[in-house]
C-alpha cells in the first residue's frame, strides 16, 4: 500500500544503509588502530617486539635538556637512567656490556640523550667512559675542531688517544664524530671502525656508541656488528610498532 504505514522498501534500505554505516565505522577504526599501532607500554615491548624492556624514562617538563636533569641525581629522569643502567647488569651472563651501540627507529627519539645519561651514569660510579658519536649524518656531539673526530680516524692509522677529548664530567671521555663525511656507510664498512672500537677498549672500561637510527640506512647495522650490543630507544605512543619490528629485525640481522 503506497503511502501507508508499512513501506518495505523503505525499511530495507534503512537497514542496508545502517549495515554499511556499522561496517564502514568498524573498517575506520580497524585503519585507525593499524595506522596508530604504537609501542606504548613496557607490556608493549615484550610482546610486539619480543624484546626485555629495560626502563621508562619520563617525558621532560619545562626548560633545559637531559644535562641538567642529569646534575641531580635525585631527578626522575636521572634515577630512570639509574634503574636502566641496573638492569643493563642482568642484561647477559656476563654483567653490563662494555660496547654498546645506542640507537632508535627513527631520527628525534631520544637515542643521543639516551647515550650520554649512560655514559655519565657510568662514569659517575667511578667507570672511564669513552662516548663515541657514531652518527656520522647527523652528529650530536662535536669536538671544537674538526682536525679530530671519528671520521678523520676512519681515514688514517692514527692513535684513538690524539682525537679523544675530555668532558667536563669526571672519568667520561668523548670521540667526536669529526667533519662530517659524504659516505658515511662506505667509511663504517671498511673495518677501520672494529680496529677503533678494539684499540679504545684497551683504554676505558665501558665504550657507549651514539649511532644514527635503523631505517633507511646501512650506518646502524654496520654499527652493530661491530658493538655486539645494541639498546634500542622507542618513543611511548609514537614509534609505530612495524617501523620498529622492521629496525629490530635489521639490527638482528646484523648479528648483534
């Protein structure tokens, strides 16, 4: 009865339209959470990327950098660092590593942070640390001239001793990455860096590695087959969870 109370066509295309409605909001959601899929939670680590989480350190609030948190030592992030650095004892059967490469997924997720509080955290116990910048594309740490650093020992036979600078914190030392080269990956594969690595740790009783991230470059695998030990830094609720199985994967690979 057209016009009545009843109109079938009427009520199937309402329920149609509100079929293809609850699909399309399901779909949108789905694409949201695998768009968003994020390392978020120390739970998180363990299972998505099958890897001990070592510690959380807390986002910075306010003004200044990790060197001022870092001179109390009763701030929140200076003890996450100590927890860190505990937790790096029981890391393998043989204590703390004495190299270690510090890297991340992708560039600004607290890597070079993440190596100097180390290397400070060390030094403080009374440990000689050497802090070498790795990152030969986008260095963290430079020496006041570019006559010594990291890529000039990469290009010669010269001593570690005559490019290593002193720092103003007790026991810590650092190799600057130098001036910055136009092959990095070519200067990391030659062998020169394992012959560094091997002749720096004569010297100190830990050696952190500042390196570049994973992702779209070689630098960090070769990086790590040379350190053996890698800590690797994701940003809580940024770094997207296949980006890191990806580098995770990569360093692996790499024998590390």
């Amino acid at each position: 009865m057209p016009g009545g109370p009843f109109q079938p066509n009427l009520l199937f295309n309402l329920i149609a339209g509100l079929g293809l409605g609850l699909l399309a909001g399901i779909g949108a959601a789905v694409g949201l959470e695998f768009l968003h899929d994020t390392i978020k939670t120390r739970e998180d680590v363990r299972s998505k990327l099958n890897l001990a989480c070592l510690g959380i350190v807390p986002r910075r609030r306010g003004q200044g950098g990790v060197v001022e948190d870092l001179k109390d030592p009763s701030s929140s992030v200076s003890e996450a660092y100590a927890a860190i650095l505990a937790a790096l004892r029981f890391s393998t059967e043989h204590g703390a590593p004495k190299t270690m490469l510090v890297t991340s997924t992708a560039p600004a997720e607290g890597k070079s942070s993440s190596a100097f509080a180390l290397a400070q955290n060390n030094a403080r116990r009374g440990e000689s640390v050497l802090l070498i910048d790795a990152d030969l594309r986008r260095p963290a740490f430079r020496g006041a001239s570019h006559r010594q650093g990291l890529t000039k020992l990469l290009t010669n036979e010269e001593p570690v001793r005559g490019h290593i600078l002193e720092t103003q914190f007790e026991n810590l030392w650092l190799l600057p990455c130098g001036p910055t080269p136009p092959n990095p990956a070519d200067l990391l594969s030659t062998g020169r860096f394992m012959e560094i690595v091997a002749e720096a740790s004569q010297h100190f009783d830990r050696i952190i590695i500042d390196g570049p991230p994973v992702l779209g470059l070689a630098d960090a695998s070769l990086l790590a087959a040379v350190a053996g030990n890698v800590m690797f830094v994701v940003v809580a609720g940024r770094t997207k969870t296949r980006s890191a199985r990806a580098a995770v994967e990569r360093l692996q690979n790499s024998g590390a």
